[in-house]
C-alpha cells in the first residue's frame, strides 16, 4: 500500500483524485481547509489554509504522525478572479498569488522531508497560454510561476514532478469567471483517472490533458 498526502482534498479535482487513490488502496492524508465531508473518503483528514504557514507546518507535522513516508504529493488547491488590472485591489492579487503559488512554496517546503526517495510530486497547472486574457492577470501569472517553480524544484530533488495542465473541467471556478463551460468539458472524476494513469506511467514534466 503507498501513501499519499494531498493538499486541497476537498476541492473538486482535489476531492476526485482522493477518492480514485483510496480505491487503488492507497493511504490519503486529505489536507483542506473543509474537511467534513472528506471523512467519508479517507479517515485521515487535516485541516488547513495553505496560505498559513503555522497551519501548513502543523498539517505537516500531523501526516507524518499518520504515515512514515509519503510516495506522493498532490498540489490541488485553486482560486481565480476576474477582474482587470486598473480594478483590481491588492488583496484581490494577493489572494490568487496566495492560492495558486504561495501556497505550493509554503506545501511543498512543508512535504519534502516526508516524502520517501523518489517520491512523485503532482501540481496542478493550467495552460496558461491560452488564459493571457483580460481580466485574468493574477491567475495566468501564478499558473506560468508555478512552472518556474517547480522545474527548479526539481533540478533541486530527486524527486519526480508533474504538473497536470487540464483544459476545462467542471468545478466550481467557473462560477467566478463570464465564461461559459465548455461542452468539452471533463468531469473532475474523468481528470482523476487522466492524473492516476499519468502517475502509473511514469510521467514527468509538463502534461496537458
């Protein structure tokens, strides 16, 4: 059986990919800050804001009571606004780069010494070239930061990397943003099985599905 701690477990894709590990018998230590219902998924629930570092160091330090070594990480925790340059306040900014970016430092400072040799670390991205439009300045700045990122991290480990750049699935963003689901579409469920076929293959780098 492996281990796997994920970060932002009760977010749409978060919640899925929880769900698709526990049936393939794996040991999921679910981090967010609503965890009520993710007791019904896996028992090992914590909760916090990964935009806190007390919290996310706690968090931390409670999964590593839970599990002696993790073989996976899972970034999964998403937030976007809105809202153009000229209009938009700091703390607008602040909260998007927060959730999108910070929050990746302040987990995966917090993980590395948890996880086993080799141990896969899975983000969650976005094709941040085709979202370079107004009104999404914060968000498509974040998501192109967090490629930077993570290929330093990874020449830094040894661990293994894969940021997963999904078109559109249906969560609850899009209700903040004047767009339209597309019929295309996947549902978080879908993208879950995408991301345990990815991780099952061997893949690294940077993947759109």
């Amino acid at each position: 059986m492996k281990n796997a701690i994920i970060w932002g477990a009760a977010g749409g894709i978060g919640k899925a990919l929880t769900q698709k590990l526990t049936s393939e018998n794996f040991t999921v230590v679910a981090i967010s800050r609503q965890i009520d219902e993710m007791s019904l998924v896996t028992p090992y629930t914590i909760h916090a804001d990964v935009t806190q570092p007390l919290q996310v160091a706690e968090a931390a330090r409670i999964a590593g009571e839970v599990a002696k070594g993790f073989d996976l990480y899972v970034y999964a925790v998403g937030d976007i606004i809105y809202q153009k340059i000229s209009e938009m306040s700091s703390d607008q900014w602040d909260r998007i780069l927060a959730a999108n970016l910070t929050g990746v430092f302040l987990t995966t400072q917090a993980s590395l010494s948890l996880l086993r040799s080799g141990a896969y670390m899975v983000f969650l991205g976005a094709v941040h070239e085709r979202l370079r439009l107004p009104g999404l300045s914060a968000y498509a700045a974040a998501k192109a930061g967090l490629e930077v990122f993570v290929e330093i991290l990874r020449k830094e480990t040894r661990h293994k990397t894969l940021i997963i750049r999904p078109g559109a699935v249906n969560t609850a963003l899009w209700s903040k943003v004047p767009f339209s689901l597309p019929k295309t579409a996947l549902q978080p469920e879908a993208l879950a099985e995408k991301i345990y076929s990815a991780i099952i293959e061997g893949k690294e780098g940077v993947l759109d599905l």
